[in-house]
C-alpha cells in the first residue's frame, strides 16, 4: 500500500518463483497505489519445468496515481503458468504497462484485465510473447472504458518458432456514458 502523494524511490521487484518440480502455488498480490502517488514494479515470474502456477494480481490505482508496471515471465519447458493481472485506475490515473513473455510454458498464460473506471485516466500496454521448441504462450487483454476523456494505447507483438504456438485476444468495451473515449 503506498499512501497518498508518496513517490517511491527506485523500483519494487517482486520476484514470483516456483522452484520444486511437481509443486503447484497459487500466488496472490494486491497493491493499490495512493492518489496522487507514484511506483515503478518489476515482477519477475520463473517456473522451474514440471511445475504449476495460478496467480492473480490486483492493482488500483487511486486519484491522479502513476503505476509503471514491467512484467517479465520465464518458464521452464512443461511448466504451467496461468496468471492474471487486474488494473482499476481512478480519475486521473495513469498506467503503463509492458509485459514479455519468454514462453517455455506448457502452456503460459497471462490475462490483463484494465478498468478505467474514472475520468480522465490513462493506460498504455505493451507486450512481447515469444514461443519456442513447443512452447505455447497466450495473451488476453481486455480494457474497459467507464470513466469520460480516458485513454487506452495497447501494442503486442509476437514470434513463434519450431512449433512454438502464440495466442492473442483484445478487447477494447467502451461503457455507457463513457463519453470522449480514445482507444487504439
């Protein structure tokens, strides 16, 4: 929890790691970022091969808060990661974004799910996915606009080799009454 109007120097690195072949976690992390206030995370997710993963992530970010947010996923081959990130951001909020997926999973999957439930707030989303050998990795984002004026900017890329597999699905709903929306 990073109160009201505070900056946090420097960056928080979360480290999620599944070490033990044959383990199965089910992590959960919930930040909320106080108005006004700034923080840059970085979260490093690793799975050793053989093991299981089921996390959840949720983030709000208050009145005319910043978030950075980088999220770099690298599993062993046979690994199963299935992880979800949920974002509200609030008046004048704004968020960013970026999220690289090194495959190796069996499969590797990450939801994004942003609500722009206030007016005026801002996301801008990257991702890269990248599926080796016979990896499979798969993307899911959905961004919903509620809030008047918010803006939304989301770009993926991806590259499969071998018989490496990518998947990705967007969407983009835009709420009644969320009038001025920009989304591309």
């Amino acid at each position: 929890d990073v109160a009201d109007g505070v900056t946090v120097p420097g960056t928080l690195v979360i480290h999620d790691r599944v070490r033990a072949t044959g383990t199965v976690v089910q992590p959960r992390l919930a930040l909320r970022v106080g108005a006004g206030a700034s923080l840059a995370v970085v979260q490093v997710v690793t799975g050793a091969a053989g093991t299981a993963a089921n996390s959840v992530a949720r983030i709000e970010v208050a009145a005319g808060a910043r978030l950075t947010l980088l999220r770099l996923q690298e599993s062993g081959a046979g690994a199963c990661r299935l992880d979800r990130t949920e974002l509200v951001l609030a008046a004048g909020a704004e968020a960013s974004v970026t999220t690289v997926d090194l495959g190796g999973g069996a499969p590797a999957r990450q939801d994004l799910v942003v609500s722009l439930a206030g007016d005026d707030a801002r996301l801008d989303a990257a991702g890269l996915c990248l599926a080796g050998g016979s990896g499979h990795v798969d993307h899911y984002l959905a961004v919903t606009h509620r809030g008047r004026r918010t803006t939304s900017r989301s770009q993926w890329r991806s590259v499969a080799d071998g018989t490496g597999r990518v998947v990705f699905n967007g969407r983009i709903v835009v709420a009644p009454g969320a009038a001025g929306t920009d989304a591309a």
